[in-house]
C-alpha cells in the first residue's frame, strides 16, 4: 500500500530595501534574461549586503530554485567592476555543473565588460598564466590539483595565483565529503596562508542545499545566510519495495507511464545505476522516432552515410565534402597497426614506435627484476635458475627477455650484478634502436610488420622475442591521422557508418561552404526529404513523446546539450542517474525514483515543483521492506491528508537521527592523506617548507611524511579517486575495474598509458552494458604481498614503516608456525637486548626459518602487538578473476601481462575469515565506509594456505584510518 504525502513550501521573501548598485545589476541580468526588472529575494539581498558591501564571507543555505549562484555573483561581479577587487575563483563539484553555471556568469561579464576564464587540467604554462589573469576565474578543484601535482613550475605559478585571488566561492558544497572534504580543507588552507603571507588574505564563501556539520566546520568566520526554495507544492508517493532487478525496472517505468497518461509534461526518471537506466531506456525505445523539432535533430542526430552522401549527390554538392566526410569516417575511432589491411602499408612515426617500444621493455624488464629481488631475499643460491623457474606461467616476453641473454647474465651471483647486466642489455637495445630508427617515419606493411621486427632483431632482439614485441605494437601503436588508404574498411562497412550533424562544426573547414550545408541540412530535416536517428532521443514506446538519456557513464561531448533540450521540449521524459542530482539547472513536473542516500534524494526532489502552475509530483520506490515498514508505521494514522513544511520533509528523509533514507558513511581524516600533502607541499621548495610548518608542525602526518620522503616512496594524490580504473571505447561507461572486469576478458585489454586508468578495453559502453558478468574478480592476495614496497604499522602513537621489495610478505612469514613459536620464545631477549639477538641470528640468514625474521628486523616490535595481524602496506596490486566453475586465472592483458593496480595502500587482515573480518569491521564503523572496497570473496580463491581478506581504497589514505581504528579498537 503506498503511503502519500504532500510537501508544501513557504515561498521566499521579495525584499525591496537593497543598496541601489547593486539592485542595478540584478535588475539588469533579469532584465537580459526574461524582460523584467525584478526585486531579489531576502537571502539574495542579505547575501548583496554581507558579500558587497561588509566585506564578510558567507555560508549560503538554499534549496534548488532560490538563486544561490545570482546570490554570490551579483556582489562579487561588482565589487570587480569597481575595482574593490581584482581576481575571484568559482569552484564547482562538477564539470558539467561548471558549464551549466557559466552561462550565469558569461551573462554578468557581458553586462560589466569583464573576461571570465576556466581552468583546466592539461593547460600550457601560457594558457595557465592567462587565465589566472582574468578577473572571474572558474573551476573545478580538481583542476586545481591537477596543476599541484604537476612539477615545480606549476606548482610555484600556480600558488602564487591563488595567492593573488580575493574571494573564493565553493558551489554545491555538501558534494563534498570524507576524504574529499579534508582534501579541499588542505587547499583552502595553504591558500590562505599564501595570501596571509604576501599580505593579501582571502575571503570563502560556499553555497549548499543540504549543508552537513563537516562542510559547516570549513568556514571558520563569516555568517550563515539561511534562504527559501521558490518551489511550489509537491504531492510525494512511497512505492512498496520491488523483488529483482527487472522488477525495479518495470516498476519505474510503469509509474513513468502512468505519470504520462495523467497529463505530466515533463518527466524525470531516475534510477541509482548507469547500467539500469540505460537498460530501461533501451527497453522502452519505440520503433518510431521522437517528434523533436529539426533544430534539434540537427544538434544531436545522426545519418547513415550512404543515405547522406546519396542525399549530397541529389542536392548536388560538391563531391571535395562528401571526400572530406568520407576520409573522417574511415578515422573515426582510433586506429592501430592492426587495423591496416593486408598488404598495405602505413607511415607510422617513429617516435610513437620508440616510445611504445621502451614503456614495454622497461616494463617488462621490471618483471624479472621483481622475481629477482624476491631471489635474492630468499637468499637462493642461484639467481637466474629461481628468476626463470618462477616466470614460467608467467609474462611470455619477460620469459623471452630472459632467454635472450640467459648466456651472459646466468653467471650473476648477486642481485646487484644481475640488475647492472640488465640494465645494460636495455640500455643497449634501446641505444642501437636509436641508430636505426633514425628517420622521422617507418613505412609499416600488413600484416606481418616486417620493418618492426626485422629493426628489433638487428638491435640485438632474439626473432622470437622481436616477433612477440611486433604482435604487442600491432595493438598498442596508433595510427597517424593521415593513414586511412590502408585501414581494413570495406565500402559497405563505411556505408553503414553513422555521421553527426554536429560534427559540420570542425569537419567542413571552410565556413561559407559549412554553413550552407548545415542551412540546406536543417531545411531537409523540416521538409522531411532528410531523416535523421537521435541516439540519445527517443521516443517512449509506441508515442512519438521524446525520452532522452542522461547519464555519467556517457561522455562529456554525448551529454552536452541533452539538459537543455529538455528544458526547451514541451513534454518529454528524462532518463537518468545521480548525473542529475550536481545542481545541473532543470525542472520536471514529475520524478520517478529509487530510493537512495538522503542528501542525494533532496537534491533528485529539488527538480520538481519549479513549474509554476504545475503541481510537482514525486514517486518513490522504497528499496527494503525494513524501510517501508517504518515510513508506514510513523504515518499510518495521518494517511488521509497528511501535510508537512519541506523542513519537516528534510527531516524525514535525510535527519542524522530519525531520518529514513540514511546518510552515506565516510572517512573523516587520515594520517597519510596529510602527509601526502605534506608531500607535494615540499616540491614546491622553500615556500613550501613554510607552509608545511604551517599546516602540519610536528603532527604525526608530518612525521610519516619525512619517513616517505627518505624512502622515495611514490603515492597518489588526487581530490577523489586514487584508484585507477578501466576505460572504454570512446571515452563512455569506463570506471570500476571490480564491474568491468567482471564482463571483460583479458583477450580484450591492453596497458593504459593514462595514470588514471589501469587498463584499456577494446570494448564500447553500449556492448559492456547487455554483457553477462561471467567473472568474479578478486586480489590475488599472495602476488600483492611478494610486491610490496613498504609496510607501515602505528605504535607507541607514531607511524613508522620498513621498505623494501616484498616486505609484507616477509612479514606475514613470521606467522607461520615454527617461526611464531621461535620468536615467541625470543621476546623477552628481543626487548631486553636486540642487538645480541641479532648477532646469534645473522650467521643463520640462509635458513628459511630465521630468513623472514632478519627480513622484517624493524617491524618485529609490531609482531608483539595486539594487532600484529593487522598488515598495511603499499605496492602494486595484482588481481584475479574466478569464472562460474572456480577455475582461476591472472588478469592480464591480450599479449598476457600482468595488468595491477599501481602504487595502492592496502589493508590485510591476515588469518581472518569472512565472517569474523565483517564483525570486526562493523565494530569499528569501517564496514559501509564509501571509500573502501573489502575484498572478502578473495578467500574462496586462497586455498589451503589462506591469507585474509583485503581491503583497498577508493580514495588515499582511507586504509590508514581504518588501520588506526583497529589498533585502537584491539589495544
């Protein structure tokens, strides 16, 4: 039985009493934007007061729909025209919120005369001095971090233009959370102290809908400004849970459905994953197109090209456009030597093939390394016998590699010795590439690619070795843009080949001719002698009612536009994500969603209710019984005309306490994630010094900080994600690499140049989404101990750590039972007299009992704990994936190697079963924190010899404060 209410709201105050510049300016954007000069509401004219003329900073609480970003622009645009100050940074969550937002801010510069600039990750020293120039400055704050993790000349410019900046503002703010909140109190903080430092100090403000105690603890002066939503009623309906998947789907929709034959226009539909909402909206497409104007079909449609080109041939335009078209087509997508027809050839350059050649080489020289330092650790007699023993099964070409040249470097005796010869055999392989490889380009022919091979045999390679490196360049070196005569495309595949009208823009380079085409196109599209297939537009089963797709897994260029398009339909329906919840500027007359977190639900409910003389009307499908039985119990009596203010709605949903939908759960702070700060602080020189005293004194973040600086240990660093991920064909749906990999085989992944991603996949978003998950993937604890850089553990209150390659491994050998029990019996000695412990020990290093205990010397003191079992350390991550029949295997790429995930911070819990690590995990409060990832099911694949679960983090530093909160929980 659902369970209705209705949410009404107290409309906003209009206030009058508003310093006249600044009621000029207002009145004049509105003026611009809808013909009228309008009076702002009290929290924009308190804001006006605050923020123009005392100078303070605010903390601005609003719903959707009460202007926050007019609040906050009007007094800062024109205190910048008056010259009170010179330069202000808008900070957004999101780039798609950011380019929604400009269009506000492009409006104010063309009234004042002012330049609006945007930063972005990837800007040029030139392109970055020039925008920090201009006077309204916007941003994401990744963007920023971007340039702060980059070398020390970005660095130095960058801070001194935040330094030079005078008000801040942060947009959407309760977006940021956990980690991510204490990253961006780390930037504010250095900031201020910059410009505090030249005399010059900043002023923050920040705007949210659904302010949290973390956010509010950012500002540390100024006033909260508390304002009214201009929101009408809303009628809200609590559907009963649904059983499965497809029930959730057909639910949803169906309440769509139901909306649309009650008259609603417009329509939002929003469920909590990608991979639903884009299997509803494929489910509901009817056979028929949307009625959408031609305007529209021409931004966002696509044709067929044999249909195109025969329409280009009625109309009688020149062939040199259907030749340019043609020739884009055909390099549409990305192509590689593989994709060159037999017997023809490319001219590929030959820095591309040098620099693809030495990233492999390198890497997969780093391979036996590895094994070599795990030999020499274990103290094995024979170096190359242990290396070439263990890479069986392994990577093939490092097998190669070591076969090559077995001759000169199996009479290694010591780990320094075999490292020097390999590194010389790189060295030298490389040098004499460089001598053949000496022209500009290398004429390439399919499909066997002699000239690669044949120039890699000449350099010193094995034929074997130099064809299993060609097979990799086939896959992995792009073609030049200019190299399409060769490609394996047939007449009829290109015909089938779809064009964007959008594309006009940059394909048809001269602009007499591009216009005339997109005029006669659009003429086409209205007379109906044109049709063209939207891809994102469709229409709702048999009706001719446009349904659009919006959401984060499509790429940025694909979501362009989609939003307004909606606005400007009369009815349609919007199929979406949480993409919707990021203050995107939109209203519907009715949402359809799945329950979810309560902060995020607020924002999916601030899109209704906007319309006016609509009733805005929200249905919710509860997602557990457990939920529903609540909401019905609180309101059972109240059924008939049940009211509430949206205050007491917010209560309801999102309230800490009482509230139904709960709150997401995240990591508030982590030693390491300050020291990483610490850490990038340092590049910067002696300014950073300053600033690390600063910021951290003698904290325990700036104590490890020291200790990883000696070590030269590498980290992540980044405002969100430090995890890398897996990336799809045209730039769409990629992500998680525990779900993609799941229905993605090693067949079709290949190394990712890119820091963020850890592999690529020869795979598009639309064929990832209708594929089965075949695998489970899991880490292969084992591999990720023996690859081990550091291991860190907390005692005595300090962090301290060990490095070495497999450290963690070593130390986990201390509990195996003949040596935990030896050790045990030497605690007392151990703390009374280590060195003479040491002494007796050392003659006996060979001795794989005693070998893990010199191997571990310093974290020995850990070993004696109450969490001794409690392993955290750093390295590469290696996976595994596990099909429907138990059976195992690496994930690797399609040539066979190892794909890892690079420089994590890992936790183990070494012993633990599944149960009892979620008992003690949910003891601590760790379980649900957003930025873990528990990986219990990699104990179904450790047999016997178990190892524990593995937790990994989505964000750095999350496992260091799970780390501390086990010690403190088993001291």
């Amino acid at each position: 039985m659902p369970v209705s209410a209705i949410v009404i709201n107290r409309q906003p105050e209009i206030c009058e009493d508003v310093p006249q510049p600044l009621l000029d300016l207002f009145q004049d954007y509105t003026f611009q934007q809808d013909g009228r000069r309008l009076y702002p509401f009290r929290h924009q004219a308190e804001t006006f007061k605050l923020v123009g003329q005392e100078q303070k900073e605010v903390f601005l609480v609003a719903g959707t729909a009460s202007g926050k970003t007019l609040a906050i622009a009007i007094p800062l645009f024109w205190k910048l025209k008056q010259g009170l100050i010179r330069r202000v940074l808008l900070m957004y969550p999101t780039v798609a919120l950011l380019e929604d937002q400009r269009k506000v801010m492009d409006t104010l510069a063309e009234i004042t005369g002012l330049k609006v600039s945007q930063l972005q990750g990837g800007m040029s020293r030139t392109k970055l001095i020039e925008a920090l120039n201009k006077p309204v400055i916007l941003a994401t704050p990744d963007e920023v971090y971007w340039f702060f993790r980059k070398n020390v000349k970005y660095n130095s410019l960058l801070i001194y233009g935040l330094a030079l900046v005078d008000e801040f503002v942060l947009d959407e703010g309760h977006l940021f959370n956990g980690l991510m909140l204490r990253n961006l109190s780390h930037l504010k903080n250095r900031i201020q102290l910059l410009g505090e430092k030249i005399g010059k100090p900043s002023r923050w403000h920040i705007l949210t809908a659904t302010p949290t105690e973390e956010l509010r603890s950012l500002m540390t002066a100024g006033a909260e400004i508390q304002g009214q939503s201009k929101c009408g009623e809303v009628e809200v309906t609590f559907l009963e849970p649904a059983g499965s998947y497809s029930e959730r789907q057909e639910k949803l929709a169906r309440a769509a459905e139901s909306s649309l034959e009650e008259g609603s226009n417009k329509v939002l539909l929003v469920f909590n994953s990608a991979d639903l909402a884009h299997r509803a909206f494929e489910g509901i497409r009817g056979r028929t197109n949307a009625e959408i104007p031609a305007e529209m079909k021409l931004r966002f449609g696509r044709v067929r090209w044999d249909r195109f080109k025969a329409w280009l041939e009625e109309e009688t335009i020149g062939p040199e456009i259907a030749g340019e078209i043609e020739q884009w087509l055909k390099r549409e997508e990305q192509f590689y030597l593989k994709d060159v027809a037999d017997g023809t050839s490319a001219n590929v350059p030959v820095d591309e093939l040098a620099s693809k050649f030495a990233k492999l080489l390198e890497s997969q020289a780093w391979i036996i390394k590895r094994l070599a330092y795990s030999a020499d650790r274990e103290k094995n007699p024979n170096l190359f016998a242990t290396i070439d023993a263990r890479l069986s099964g392994k990577s093939k070409l490092a097998r190669l590699i070591c076969a090559s040249f077995k001759d000169s470097i199996k009479g290694a005796t010591d780990l320094e010795s075999l490292k020097g010869m390999l590194d010389n055999w790189v060295g030298d392989v490389q040098s004499r590439l460089e001598g053949i490889w000496s022209e500009g380009s290398l004429n390439l022919t399919a499909p066997e690619f002699k000239e690669i091979s044949s120039s890699l045999i000449e350099a010193g390679l094995q034929p074997e070795l130099a064809n299993k490196f060609t097979d990799y360049l086939k896959y992995s070196v792009e073609l030049p843009k200019d190299a399409t005569d060769g490609l394996r495309i047939s007449p009829s595949e290109l015909s089938r080949r779809y064009l964007a009208f959008s594309y006009f823009g940059w394909l048809i380079k001269d602009k007499a001719k591009r216009d005339d085409l997109t005029g006669r196109v659009l003429k086409a599209l209205e007379d109906g002698r044109l049709d063209a297939e939207t891809k994102n537009i469709a229409s709702w089963k048999d009706t001719k009612i446009p349904v659009i797709i919006y959401t984060g897994k499509m790429s940025r260029n694909e979501r362009r536009g989609l939003i307004d398009a909606f606005g400007k339909l009369s009815r349609a329906i919007l199929v979406s994500t949480p993409a919707v919840e990021v203050g995107v500027d939109f209203a519907a007359d009715t949402l359809i969603t799945e329950q979810c977190d309560g902060n995020g639900f607020l924002q999916r409910f601030g899109r209704v209710g906007r319309r006016i003389g609509v009733k805005g009307k929200v249905i919710v499908l509860i997602k557990d019984l457990e939920t529903y039985v609540d909401l019905y119990n609180r309101y059972k009596d109240r059924s008939e005309g049940l009211k509430m203010t949206r205050e007491e709605f917010s209560a309801l949903i999102a309230s800490p306490e009482k509230g139904i939908f709960p709150s997401k759960t995240y990591v508030e702070g982590s030693d390491f994630l300050d020291a990483t700060h610490w850490l990038v602080n340092a590049q910067i020189g002696e300014i950073g010094g300053w600033l690390n005293r600063a910021m951290f004194g003698d904290e325990a973040a700036a104590e490890l900080a020291c200790e990883m600086q000696r070590s030269g240990l590498p980290f992540a660093y980044g405002l969100r994600s430090t995890m890398p991920g897996v990336s799809l064909q045209g730039g769409a749906g990629g992500g998680d690499p525990f779900y993609i990999l799941r229905k993605i085989y090693n067949d079709r992944l290949i190394a990712s140049d890119s820091p963020f991603d850890m592999a690529q996949a020869d795979m598009w978003h639309m064929e990832l989404l209708w594929k089965r998950s075949q695998w489970n993937i899991v880490v292969d604890a084992a591999a990720t101990l023996e690859a081990s850089q550091a291991l860190f553990w907390l005692q005595d209150g300090r962090w301290h750590l060990q490095t070495g390659y497999g450290v963690a491994a070593d130390y986990v050998r201390l509990f195996q039972r003949e040596i935990e029990r030896n050790l045990l019996g030497l605690e007392s000695s151990l703390k009374k007299d280590p060195d003479s412990v040491l002494a007796k020990l050392s003659p006996h290093a060979s001795n794989p009992k005693v070998r893990p205990i010199l191997r571990s010397w310093e974290a020995l003191p850990v070993f004696f704990s109450p969490h001794a079992r409690f392993v955290l350390g750093m390295g590469d991550v290696y996976l595994q994936r596990q099909d429907e029949e138990g059976i195992v295997e690496p994930v690797e790429d399609r040539m066979g190697n190892p794909l890892v995930l690079q420089n994590q911070i890992w936790l183990v819990l070494y012993g633990y079963s599944s149960e009892r690590a979620e008992r003690l995990l949910s003891d601590v409060s760790a379980l649900d924190l957003e930025e873990l990832i528990c990986d219990l099911q990699t104990l179904e694949v450790q047999g016997s010899r178990a190892i524990g679960p593995v937790i990994l983090e989505k964000s750095g530093g999350a496992c260091f404060d799970v780390y501390r909160r086990l010690v403190e929980h088993a001291c």
